[in-house]
C-alpha cells in the first residue's frame, strides 16, 4: 500500500482506509460490455470475473469491514440492463458472503439503481462522511467541502513513453481543491483504459490546475502503486 494522508492508503485501484477497514471503489461501471455490444463492439464477457479476480487479491492484503463504491457501479443511464442486474446483484452477494458492509453512493451513471438498492437493501447516499473526509462521486462540487475529498468519475489514467514505446497507466492523482485535499480514484472497470491527464479535459468541477497534482501510477500486473510526482513534470 502507499500512503496518501492519515489513515489513507492506495492499493491497487481502490482506497483504504485504515483506521475503520473500509475499502473505496469508484467507476465499476458493470454492464459496459453489453452496452458495447448494443453500439456493434463485440467484447467477451469477461469483465465481472476480472472485477472479482482483483476484488480477491485486494482482500488477501487487508482486513476488509465495509465496502463504499462511490459512483458509476452501473453503465446505461436511463435503463438498467439484463447484465447490469445480474452483476450487481452478483457483487453485492460476494460482499454479502464475507460479512462486508456495502455503500453506494450515486454517481451519474446511477439514475435508476435505486431498485436494485431496494432490493438487497443496501444504504444509498449522495455523498459520505468520515471524520474530515469527505467522499463524493466527483460530477458535481458538495456544498459542504472538507479536509479531504475522495472522488471518482475522472477516470484518471497517463501515457509513458521511452523512445518508440509507450503504454498507459491508471493513476491516482493528489492535489487541491480551495483549502481541500482532493483525492483522485482510477476506474475499476477494467475494459475502460481511463482519460490520459496529459491530454484530456477534466471532467469534474473539482479538479483545477491539474499540472499541479501528484499522478500515483498502478502497475496493473504487480498491483503495485508509485509515485510519479506532479503531472507538469511528465508534460
């Protein structure tokens, strides 16, 4: 793990936070790939067992008591689709299997993952508080900011490139919002590659001056996650 603030660490792609066990997801966005197969791209289905293969790996290293998945667990917008109600469902039973508590925060993806919520009555809020740690989706500036917000929603991701080669990574990024510390969560999801930084417009609101901010790249085979310092140096 690679620590962050107090009592906060990245590992892998998610967040931990250390003091109360609880692990921050952002983007799953499950149901992409038959959203990609409606647009004429056919991608095997692979995706939920690569989520699961990760989740594993990550709770082999902590002690997991309470998962927040802060944003965007499902793809389509205005529907939820025959693969988005299988697979959350299906998520929700493997945290349910291990006695962990679930969280969902709404992000912009999730207009109508309310019946699935219901259903396996899991608590769903517009943004979480712990402490002086704010953790919101990342589409929309919280009119209560404080010490420290954890978001999704970016995407965040970064090309390297050594002479002709080049390969793209995704990336924590650290920097400031106002008088906040803003804490930036890659996309879980692992068919989506993520926003390169150093070309993309931002997405959220609560991101400025991005050249600022620290980038923590994750290598996705060794889950390791590094410190690459701040993105005008990588320019």
């Amino acid at each position: 793990m690679l620590k962050l603030s107090p009592n906060i660490y990245a590992i892998d792609l998610c967040i931990y936070l250390s003091d109360i066990k609880a692990l921050i997801i952002s983007d799953l966005h499950l149901g992409y790939e038959e959203s990609l197969q409606k647009r004429g791209v056919l991608v095997p289905k692979t995706m939920f067992k690569l989520i699961i293969k990760r989740l594993d790996w990550i709770l082999s290293q902590v002690s997991v008591e309470k998962v927040i998945l802060n944003g965007d667990i499902k793809h389509e917008f205005g529907t939820i689709s025959v693969q988005e109600w299988r697979e959350v469902l299906r998520l929700i039973e493997y945290f349910e299997k291990k006695d962990i508590e679930i969280l969902a925060i709404k992000g912009n993806h999730d207009t109508i993952f309310s019946p699935i919520a219901r259903k396996k009555q899991i608590k769903e809020v517009k943004e979480a508080r712990h402490k002086d740690i704010l953790i919101a989706h990342g589409d929309y500036v919280p009119e209560k900011l404080s010490k420290i917000i954890i978001i999704g929603h970016e995407h965040p991701a970064i090309t390297l490139r050594e002479k002709a080669k080049s390969e793209k990574f995704k990336c924590f990024l650290k920097g400031r919002f106002k008088k906040s510390v803003l804490i930036v969560l890659p996309s879980f999801n692992p068919l989506t590659e993520g926003s390169d930084v150093l070309k993309k417009e931002v997405l959220s609101p609560l991101i400025k001056n991005i050249s600022n901010f620290d980038v923590y790249i994750v290598d996705d085979k060794t889950h390791e996650v590094m410190a690459f310092g701040k993105i005008k140096t990588l320019v």
